[in-house]
C-alpha cells in the first residue's frame, strides 16, 4: 500500500501527517509506520551517499530530520461499535463517538492521511469521519484501507449479507451506469434468476461481471465520491489494498471471498446468488 499512499501525498513527507481511524486499524497502521521508516532510512542513506563529500552539519541535520510524521488526530469511544450496530441507529451513532485533535494539521499545507482497517458500507465516513476532518482543514484528505474492496457479502456469521450495502458495489453500479453499461446490471440478474433452482455445486459467481470493466482505481475514485458528504471542499482521495498486496502481506489467509468473491463452499454461491436477486427486485432482506 505504501506506493499507491507516497504517490497521493507526491512524495510530501515533510508536508504529511499520518494518523489512523478506528481503534482497530493500529495493527495495521503499526505496519505502516514500519514501512515508512524503512522508506525514510533508504532514502537517508541515498543522500548521504549523493552528498558524502559535504556532509557539513547543516546537511547531516537536514538529513536526519526527514521522517515521517505521526499523530493521533482522531479518537473513539472504544466502548461504541457502529459496525454491529443496528441500521436505523448507526447513522445517529457515528456523529457522536469521534474527537478530534486542532492544532496538530497546518491549514491549507498539511496532508492528512487516514488509515482504516477496511471500508465495507462507507457510512461512518460520509456521515461522521469525513465531515468531522473536514475541519482541520488540510490540503488533501487520502483515506486509506488496508483491507481491499468488500465486493461479495459474508454468509460464515458476520452479518454483512445484503450487496447493496457495500460502498464497492454501490460505486460498481454507479460506474455501468455512469459508462452506458447499464445492461450488465440486468445480464446478471437474468443469469442470476436462470441458475435460481439449480444446485449449490454449479452456481456460477456471476455477480464478477458488475466489476470487471473497471479497474480498483476507478472503483475507488467512485467511493471516493459517493463517501463525500455535501458541503466539504477539500480534495479526498481512497485508497483501498490490492487483494494481490493482501496475500503478499498475509500469505497463510483462510480465505478472501469477501474480496475476490472465491467462496470456500458452494453455499457461499448460492447465497451470493440469491443476494443479487434480492437487489434487483429490491428486496431489503438478510440472508
């Protein structure tokens, strides 16, 4: 992830400050920093070598100086949970359990760099995070998931069945729409409705076809659009994990359905089969 963050932020260290939110992404923003550590000393260690005929104090100083800068801008009530938190209650909830910290962002020069564990539904985003960094004013917002797109629901005990929900497929199906492609919308649902009644072992995950004309990049700058709350002006950008960075990172996984839509069980098809169904004929129900 850290290329796809250096290239938002142009390289800016100096201007950049990096923090995460929820309280559950300091495992992985503890691999960020290391990362960025690491980042910093190779770099070091090139200008030592481009200047090591003049390394005056003043330029050892201004060597040493370049690392990257921490903070803790946000804070949760880590006794709130919106994620398992009922529908109609989860809004109400969002714009009530973060503070922030003024004073740490400079105005207009600062980056902000926000690191989450993952965006499913977009929704403490674009209803309280969002707005709320919105008022310190930085340059550039980049919100970052260390977990790739949620695309394909999980029926294995999480409660996170109904694909409409999902931030991804939300701006999937913005984007056919947006391209003139809605017919794939349709395509899938007559595929979808053609294998209803056939067995859980050869249902077919056709629900891929929503994603394949768009690539992560452009799945994301749709999220990043439809996470943005009205009113707010300063230039936001998401950025998600790639699956292929994910196994890279985790190379032991149990799985990746909720990525790759890959389900461990022929169940896990068919359940994805009927949850399409259920979006198309707008049927607001969990599987």
């Amino acid at each position: 992830m850290l290329p796809h963050v250096l290239k938002a932020i142009d390289n800016d260290l100096k201007n950049t400050i990096f923090s995460y939110i929820p309280n559950t992404a300091q495992v992985a923003y503890n691999g960020l920093f290391d990362a960025l550590r690491k980042h910093c000393n190779d770099y070091k260690k090139e200008l030592i070598l481009q200047h090591q005929n003049n390394l005056t104090p003043d330029v050892v100083d201004n060597i040493l100086s370049i690392m990257p800068r921490f903070d803790l801008v946000a804070v949760k009530d880590t006794k709130l949970r919106t994620f398992i938190t009922e529908d109609k209650q989860r809004d109400e909830l969002t714009a009530h359990i973060y503070d922030i910290t003024y004073g740490v962002v400079n105005k207009g020069t600062d980056n902000l760099v926000i690191l989450d564990d993952s965006i499913v539904r977009g929704t403490t985003l674009k209803q309280s995070i969002i707005r709320m960094l919105n008022r310190l004013q930085p340059r550039k917002l980049i919100i970052a998931s260390s977990a790739p797109q949620v695309r394909y629901p999980d029926f294995y005990g999480i409660d996170m069945s109904r694909l409409g929900d999902f931030i991804a497929f939300q701006a999937a199906i913005a984007l056919l729409k947006e391209k003139g492609k809605q017919h794939i919308i349709q395509d899938v649902y007559k595929k979808c409705k053609a294998q209803e009644n056939k067995p859980k072992e050869d249902i077919i995950n056709y629900v891929k076809e929503i994603y394949k004309p768009f690539t992560v990049e452009e799945v994301s700058q749709k999220i990043a659009e439809l996470v943005r709350p009205e009113n707010t002006n300063i230039p936001l950008e998401v950025i998600y994990n790639k699956v292929e960075d994910l196994h890279n990172a985790c190379p032991n996984h149990a799985g990746d359905w909720y990525f790759s839509g890959e389900y461990p069980t022929p169940g896990g098809y068919k359940t994805l089969n009927r949850a399409y169904i259920n979006y198309i004929e707008n049927r607001n129900v969990k599987l």
